[in-house]
C-alpha cells in the first residue's frame, strides 16, 4: 500500500513539475519585481512523520521576515501580505513549490497538513497518531477549512481561537483520512481538493 502511494507521489509530482515548470518561473519573477526585499522561496520548519522536522517550500506571499510577528494569518487581507502574495494564496499557487517536498518524500500527495513544532507540541495522545503517515498537500481538513484565514480574521483572539477551536475540529478530519488510508479515498480527496479551488 505504502509502496504504491509513493509511486504515485513521485510520479505526480515529477510530472506536475515538469509542467508547471513556466509557472513557477513567472510566480517567481512576480514576486521579484514586486517585491525585491526577499527571497522567492519561503522556507519553514514543518514536523514530519514519525515527529521528526523537514523545511517546507512555498511562494513567499508576505514581506520580508512576516513570520516573525505570528504563524497565523489573520484574513486574506492580512496586511503581511503582498499583492501578489494575496493573488497566489487565493488560488493556492504558494503551495506549488511543495511538489519538491513530495519528490524529495517528506510529504505526500495527500495527507494531513504538516504543522509547526509550537502547534505539535500540544497535541494529545490521540492526535499525535497524525504523525504515523506522511503530512500531505490536501486532506479533508484542508477542503473544510480552505477558509480559515477568514475565520480567524472574525475572531478578537485569532490565537485563541486557532488552539481551542479550529486545530482540534481540524485535526478530528485529518485522523478521519489516517483511519482510511487507501487510494479510492486519496483520489476522491484530490479531486474535492480541485473542485474546492475552482469554484
């Protein structure tokens, strides 16, 4: 099963490199000549399988050390944000350079969405079966929740809210898709992953 899964991941995510390939070229010019001060890639340590760390990719989409002041973004009109940062996040084009995490195989296709050290490390016992697959660029809580920003924008205590409210309602999806790992599912997810975007 394992063995299968990682196969498709290589295989997709070669091919989508190849052909996103001029894509990533004009994102990456975009952010240059919009925004100088930093560098294309944003780089960010992630827990991996097994609770280990990896450096995920992304677009960056915000100005020059943003992070600093916070993990969460606080509405699409975080003013953190970019113009074109703000373009790449609506369509999730930041997420693109994560096909390398899953060439490289620290992540797959699909999977539980992998999150900083500060986060993990308030997981219980139940929710640290998460960290038994590999973090995914898509899973269930990912469709559900492709709003978050938004729902942390309405909030007086984003933080708060993140930890308390939305992780865990996050977290219940996401060992939903652990306790059914299989490719039927994977490909349903992907395809939702794609309708979600496009609509």
């Amino acid at each position: 099963m394992f063995l299968i899964k990682r196969l498709f991941d290589f295989v997709f995510s070669l091919a989508g490199i190849i052909i996103l390939l001029p894509f990533f070229l004009i994102i990456a010019l975009l952010i240059f000549v919009t925004d100088p001060n930093g560098p294309i890639i944003f780089r960010q340590l992630r827990i991996a399988r097994g609770g280990g760390e990896f450096i995920l990719y992304k677009f960056r989409t915000m100005y020059k050390d943003a992070d600093r002041r916070g993990f969460l973004t606080v509405g699409m009109r975080d003013s953190r944000i970019t113009h074109v940062g703000y373009f790449l996040r609506k369509y999730k084009l930041d997420e693109l350079p994560q096909l390398f995490n899953v060439l490289i195989g620290n992540m797959s296709i699909v999977g539980p969405r992998p999150e900083v050290p500060k986060y993990v490390a308030k997981y219980n016992q139940e929710q640290l079966k998460l960290l038994k697959v590999k973090p995914g660029l898509t899973d269930y809580a990912s469709i559900e929740y492709s709003n978050e920003n938004e729902l942390l924008a309405k909030s007086p205590n984003p933080e708060e809210t993140y930890i308390n409210e939305i992780m865990p309602a996050k977290l219940a999806l996401s060992l939903k898709y652990v306790d059914h790992v299989n490719p039927i599912t994977d490909t349903i997810i992907i395809f939702k992953t794609i309708w979600k975007i496009f609509r």
